[in-house]
C-alpha cells in the first residue's frame, strides 16, 4: 500500500480565483519592492547584490508557479501518457537569466532594473550555480528538461538534491585544490519543499518468503532500516509556452519513528548518529565522471532515486486509479540517464509485486514496457557492476528480483542459442567469479524496451562491440539519438548580441526550430553581414577578456586566435594533445621559425576527478608550460597558454561565445557523443576535431571544407593498436622529438624534477590506449590549416557564419522530439490558463 508519511492536511483552501499576477514594468517593481523590503527585510543601506537578485528571483518564481499549476491540471485533465527522466545528475547551472528569457519578460526586467537604479547582469551573476553534476551527462538532463516543457511534453525530472555539489576548483601552485561546493548556504528561492509528498525508502534487513490464503507466495522485506526522502521540485519553464514542467529532487533525512526508536531506548547519541547516516545519502555528489566501483554510499544514493521516484509516480497512480495496473505502460515511460539509476528495473518489479500483488508475469510486462536506457560510455572500465554481497546485505530483496529476472533470461537465451554455454556467461547479468558482480547494463537492457547510445558512431560501436550479444537477440530495442544542446540558454540566452544579430536577419523562428538557422546561410557571402558578425564577435572575445582579468592577472590580445578546450580532464580527451602542439609552437618562437606567425590564446579548463592522480598531473603540466610560456620574454603575445579555474555551466555561457576554435580531440571511438562541440558550433566557432562522436555529424552538417579534421578513424586505431610504436613516431618527426626532449628535459618542471615523468612515460608507451602520440603530425598540421583560415578574415567569418548556420540539428529540442516520436510517444499538452 502506498502511504503518506506526512497526513494531508484536510482545511480546503479555495484560491482559484487568484487574479494572474501582472508581466508589465510597474507590477515587478512593485513585487520587487516589497520582496526586498518586507520578506527579505532589507533597506536603502544593504549594498549586498545577493539580496537583490533575491528579489528579484521571488517575483519572477511566483509567475513560474502559477504557470506550472496550470500545466499540473492540464496534465491531469486530459489524462495524457507521462514521462519520467531519472538522473543522478542535473546540472541545472543558474535559472534566472532563463526563466526571464522563458517568460519573455527580460527587457522589461531590466528596464525596471533601471529604474531602480540596478543593472540586471550584476544580479544575474550573484546567483550561484547548481552544479548537481560532473559534466556532459549532467548538463545534457538539464537541456532535455528544457526541451520537454518547450516541447510542451508531460515529463518530469527526477533526481537527488546534494547538500554540496560538484566542487569548486582553485589553483595553487598550479595544481588543484578541491572546495565544497555549499551551494545552499544562502537559501534556495527556486524550490519547495513537498513534506506531504515524501516516501519511505528500505535498507538492509533480511526477507522472508510465505504463502497467502489464496496459495500465492508473499515476500516481506522486514527489520529494515528505512529513510525518508523529501521531494523539493523546482519549476522548468517552456520557451513562451505557458508551459511549467517540474524537477523533483529527493533529499534523505531520518524518519521520525526510526529516530524515536533509539531515543527511547536511552541511546540518544545512537539516534544522532542513525540520523546523520540517513542524511548523509544525499550529501554529496561523487565527483568523478567515470565509475568508481563499489562504494556502498553511491548504491544507497541509486536505490533512494529509483525507489523514491517510482513509488511517488506510483502513489499517482493509485491516487487516481486505484489498484488496477492494466493500463500502467500505457500511461508511464522511465528514461534512465546511464546505468545509475538502472536499479529501477528491479524495484519496479518489488513495488509491482510484493506492495501491489501483481504476479510475476503482470509486472515484468510493465516493466519491460516502461523502462528505456541510455548509454554514454564505451570505455569498458567505466561500466557500471556492483558485488552481489554488497546487494545482497543492502538491497536483500532486490537481490533475489535480479536473480530470477536473470535466470528466466538466460533461459531465453538457451533457447535461441542451445547449447552455446560461452554465450550465457557472456550475456549473464550476474558475472561469475571469487566475487560475484551485476552487471548493471545488462540489467538495464534486458529490463528495457529501448537501448540507445548518443550519437551515430556511438551507437553503432554499442551494436558492433559492448553489447553485440544483445544486439544479435533484440536489434529492434537499439536505437540512436544523436545529443543536442538547449539553443535558449547556449545561443539566446549567452550570446544576446549574436541573437539579436540572427533575428534581425532571418526572424525569430529559430528559437524554437533550430534548423531555421539554415537561413543565414546565404548571407555568409554578404559583407555587410560579415562585418556585423565580426564585430559581435570581437566585442563577445573583449568580454571574455574582461571577464576572467581579473582570475588570471593576464591581458590577453583580442585579435589573436582565441583557441579553447573546456571539459573534464581524462587522458582520453587528449587535453595532453593540445599540450603537446602549444610546446611545438613554443618552440618554433624559440628556434626564430616565426614568418607569418598568428598569435595564439589558448585557453583550456576542466576539473579533474580528486582520485584521479593522472588528470591531476596534466592540469600542473598545462599550468607550469604556460607560466614558462608567459615569463618567456621572446613569446610576447605570439602565445599564451592559460588553464582556466573552476569551469562551470556559467562559465561556458562566457566562454563558448567568445571562441574562435573549438578543440574536440579525443581518441577516436572513446567520446560518445560531446556537448560542448555544439555549444561552441552554435555560437560560430569553427572546430578542429578527430572523427569521433558527433564531431562526425558536426563535419556532416556544416561540409568538410570547414571543419578542421585529423586524426586517426576508430578502425585505423584498431587496426593500429597491436603493433603501436610511438618511439618509432618521435624518432621519424623532428618536431615532435624536440617537444619530448623539452618536456623530458625539465625545461617546465626546473624545480620540481620528476614530477612529469608518469605523464611522459605513459604516451610514449606502446600500450597507451589513447595513442596520443600517433596522432601529432596530423594534429599539428591541420593547426597550420586553422591559421591560414584565420589569417583570411572573410574566409574565416563565412566559416564562422556557416557553422553557426549549420548547427540546427543540434538542438534537444530535435533529440526530445526523436526520443518522444520513437521511444515514449506522449502526446503534446498545452497548459490552460486557470483564468481564462
Ligand atoms: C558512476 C559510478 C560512481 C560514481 C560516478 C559515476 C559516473 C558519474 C558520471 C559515471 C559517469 C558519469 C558521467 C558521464 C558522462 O558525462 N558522459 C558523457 O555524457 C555526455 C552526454 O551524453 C556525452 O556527450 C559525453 O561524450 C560522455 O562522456
């Protein structure tokens, strides 16, 4: 049975008649008025800006939340099919610049702003990040988000609310030094908090296995130790749609009864204690983006997302329909973002069962019907396993779901290949050995009804590699969809200028049919419109100058080639690549090779995972090879190398816009998708990039001939691999020897000897997965290709023009409407205005 933890209250409040709040100047100077001097207390003598972004976001939150209970009912009303998106992650950045954007009130804003004598980009700024997130798989949840209530599609994110996100990144001796992220300290005005909604999450414990009056076996999951989790939703408004869809984020806390237990049993500090490890569960993010196996705090923190979530769309159900599940998987769709929360495989089938009497069979239909996976890794290492003893003592009942799901489909799998018993250990969920593991994404898979990677390659390389046993089974569950960026924060919102550029030239459909940035096309042979394109441009490359003086204590050059690589560190991103060419640059200075020379900024930024000691080694080299770069007096402003600190969602709002070039470079067949190749394409900036995830489909849309390619294919890296030789490399390209011999010589570690030698010895090992090495000569050149581009002005802005002109397919509002039309098929739900 579904409970309510908190009762309901029953006084029935009628406020159905609230009149709309107004949208004009005078309406928010008033609402903004009283929120900063009655509800935040403040006067004439506060000169703090926090408490004016405060109020400002109060009165812009009030609009969004009339906005989403109209949506709330219309969803209810027409009893349309629901989405749900459940991630461990939603890296939601700040909302007030895009809930003014989505309301379409920001030039009355700023206008009241005025006004008051505030400016409105200082407010933007006071508000801080929600990082609740490491990075592509993150962000990209909080674009779907975007586009589904753009989409005006009945979804809802779900996912944790972590007391401190990802850290904050600072510098120090050129290495990094990981803060907390508190992000709540000051308060949160975009959330609320739903006490009534909260659910009762099991751990540990034991089962035990009975019959009912009827002869059907009942299992009851008993003497556990449970935890509450507290939704707090936050609007996600659609682009002038009327449309408010929700986040709902879950926060652990102690039950009450748990706490009085202990406490009456005298052992006060033990209730403490039991309620800090129930707290604890969403406390903090895990701060890396590949997978670090087996912790049993990041298996609680899945389990209370899978099970808060699906007991609180269940508890709906029921709310509305009562106990009669037939047409559940006509009415529900799950998207699982990853393996994370692919626990909700087996805990559909326990609520199904063991809390509403389903049979086997009935739940398994739903289940398999409702859930869909996403994957966006190939590396093997990053796929997800949890111990079974670990399962077994924290999730006992899930253990045995996952095992009979397993046994009743490697039945399946005998019957259609008898006999093959190499076969069933390959495709087993359980993966056999001294200690057992599930395989999570075969779970994932066997549970869902659709599996799809995030770009073409990446999908294909699933089909052909990771999961072919799967492949072969069910080809039809595989699919692709292709990433997308939200064009609302990463063009209109960003880059205002260029927005208003592009309005201005084609209309205003774009924001929200991306593929209308095609119209720009023609006027890439217009000069007038090159030179107005040029001039945003500079003045978005003198703001990002402005913008980070102050962090860097460098004057950088406007005019030199603003050449940039912003993502997490990880050897297979080749951010070392990009070293490698900067010392090669330096050293053409050095050796006087400087005819035709075209000054270079290259500026690159990422946080590292703390425990990964390798990445950590590469943000010191990238430091310490642009401090010798910089105090080198004969370098002047030929080049500049300089790591930026603590990249964040707002920071790539910055950045993206001001790029000339954006570097892609990982090893082929190792980046799934890329996101942050689209923001930098959306906003004209040309890329140079290998023949990996949708860089393909980047070089696809915009043509070959300007699109900076090199690089070995994924097959040639294949093919390459066994016999790799890339001290044969360095011997054969002067060049490239002389860069090892000046980073082997100490020449950017003086004082620090050694410290480089793990970085220098794993590319030049023969067993470098990621074949940095190889791909040098080719890398170097097509550089040479960007600077004769860059040094023809117009050709380099019909370029410019062209990419931002070709990158229509590369909004989510495109993947949302794949995902909608080809997986979840919900129907579009217009909200209805209460007062109308
Ligand atoms: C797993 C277990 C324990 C702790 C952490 C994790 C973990 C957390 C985050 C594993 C992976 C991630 C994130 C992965 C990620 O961001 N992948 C990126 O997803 C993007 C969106 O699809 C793609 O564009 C990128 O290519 C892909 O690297």
């Amino acid at each position: 049975m579904p409970h309510r933890i908190f009762e309901k209250s029953t006084p029935h409040v009628d406020i159905s008649k609230l009149p709309h709040l107004g949208m004009n100047k005078k309406d928010f100077i008033e609402d903004f008025k009283r929120y900063y001097g009655h509800r935040l207390g403040r006067d004439a003598n506060c000169r703090s800006l926090h408490y004016a972004y405060e109020a400002l976001a109060l009165a812009i939150s009030d609009r969004l939340i009339e906005r989403w209970k109209d949506t709330y009912n219309a969803y209810r009303e027409s009893n349309c099919k629901r989405g749900f998106y459940l991630s461990m992650e939603f890296l939601m950045g700040r909302s007030l610049s895009n809930a003014m954007l989505n309301l379409g009130v920001t030039d009355v804003i700023s206008k009241a702003l005025y006004d008051l004598g505030l400016e409105l980009e200082e407010l933007v700024d006071a508000e801080s990040d929600a990082g609740l997130g490491n990075g592509g798989l993150g962000r990209l949840a909080a674009c779907f988000i975007d586009s589904c209530a753009t989409l005006q599609l009945p979804v809802t994110g779900y996912g944790l609310r972590y007391e401190y996100g990802m850290f904050s990144q600072t510098i120090v001796n050129g290495e990094q030094i990981e803060n907390p992220d508190h992000w709540l300290k000051n308060g949160n005005i975009w959330e609320i908090e739903r006490l009534e909604y909260a659910q009762k999450i099991k751990f540990g414990g034991h089962t035990e296995h009975s019959f009912d009056e009827h002869g059907n076996k009942v299992t009851r999951w008993v003497d556990t130790h449970d935890v509450l989790a507290v939704p707090y939703d936050t609007p996600v408004p659609g682009y002038q749609n009327r449309t408010v869809n929700v986040l709902r984020l879950w926060k652990a806390t102690a039950t009450s009864n748990f706490d009085l237990q202990e406490f009456n049993a005298g052992d006060y500090a033990e209730a403490v204690a039991a309620k800090n490890s129930a707290e604890n569960i969403t406390m903090v993010l895990y701060p890396n983006d590949a997978n670090e196996n087996g912790k049993v705090l990041r298996l609680r923190q899945q389990y209370l997302l899978a099970s808060a979530s699906l007991q609180d769309v269940i508890c709906l159900w029921v709310g509305r329909r009562g106990h009669d599940f037939t047409h559940f998987a006509e009415k529900n769709c799950f998207q699982l973002n990853d393996t994370h929360p692919s626990i909700a495989v087996a805990e559909l089938m326990r609520l199904l069962m063991d809390e509403h009497k389903l049979s086997w069979n009935q739940a398994w239909a739903i289940t398999s019907k409702t859930m869909a996976y996403t994957n966006h890794t190939l590396l093997p290492e990053a796929l997800e396993k949890w111990s079974v003893g670990l399962m077994q003592a924290l999730l006992p009942r899930l253990m045995e779901i996952i095992f009979e799901i397993n046994a009743r489909f490697l039945s399946e799998v005998s019957a259609r290949w008898p006999g093959d018993g190499a076969r069933l250990a390959r495709m087993s969920i359980i993966e056999e050995g001294g200690d057992k593991q599930v395989r999570m994404a075969y779970l994932a898979i066997v549970g869902s009804y659709s599996i799809n990677g995030v770009a073409e390659l990446h999908s294909k390389l699933l089909q052909q590699g990771l999961f072919k046993d799967f492949y072969e089974l069910w080809p039809a569950k595989f699919n692709n969809k292709t990433n997308g960026v939200t064009p609302r924060r990463w063009l209109a919102a960003c880059n205002p200028d260029l927005a208003e550029l592009i309005t201005k030239t084609i209309g205003d459909g774009w924001l929200t049919d991306l593929s209308q940035l095609a119209k720009l096309k023609p006027h890439a042979d217009n000069k007038a419109f090159r030179k107005a394109w040029t001039q945003v441009q500079l003045a978005n490359k003198q703001r990002l100058i402005e913008y980070k003086k102050e962090e860097i204590g460098i004057e950088l050059n406007v005019n030199a080639l603003f050449d940039i690589q912003v993502k997490r560190i990880h050897e297979y991103k080749r951010q070392l690549l990009n070293v490698l060419h900067v010392i090669h640059l330096y050293d053409r200075i050095k050796r006087g090779d400087t005819a035709n020379w075209t000054n270079r900024c290259v500026l690159i930024a990422g946080k590292a995972a703390p425990g990964y000691a390798m990445a950590k080694k590469i943000i010191k080299l990238i430091n310490n090879v642009g401090n010798v770069i910089h105090n080198d007096p004969e370098v002047g402003d030929k080049l500049k190398l300089i790591f930026l600190p603590n990249y964040r969602v707002s920071a790539m709002e910055r950045i993206c816009t001001g790029a000339d070039l954006s570097e892609q470079i990982s090893t082929a067949g190792k980046e799934a998708s890329g996101t942050g190749n689209m923001k930098f394409m959306m906003n004209g900036a040309l890329t140079i990039g290998t023949l990996d995830g949708a860089n393909i489909e980047i070089r696809e849309e915009v043509g070959e001939e300007n699109f900076f390619l090199f690089g070995l294919t994924e097959e040639q890296v294949q093919e390459l691999r066994p016999h790799y030789n890339p001290w044969a490399m360095i011997a054969e390209d002067n060049d490239l020897q002389r860069v090892m011999n000046l980073l082997e010589s100490g020449h950017f570690n003086q004082f620090e000897p050694g410290i480089f030698n793990d970085i220098v010895n794993s590319i030049k090992s023969p067993h470098d997965p990621w074949m940095t090495i190889a791909d040098f000569r080719s890398y170097v050149d097509a550089q040479k290709q960007v600077e004769i581009a860059y040094n023809d002005k117009e050709r380099w802005t019909r370029m410019s023009i062209l990419n931002c002109a070709s990158s229509g397919k590369f909004s989510t509002d495109r993947t949302i409407a794949e995902y909608n039309n080809e997986i979840w098929k919900l129907t579009p739900t217009a909200a209805i205005k209460s007062q109308d």
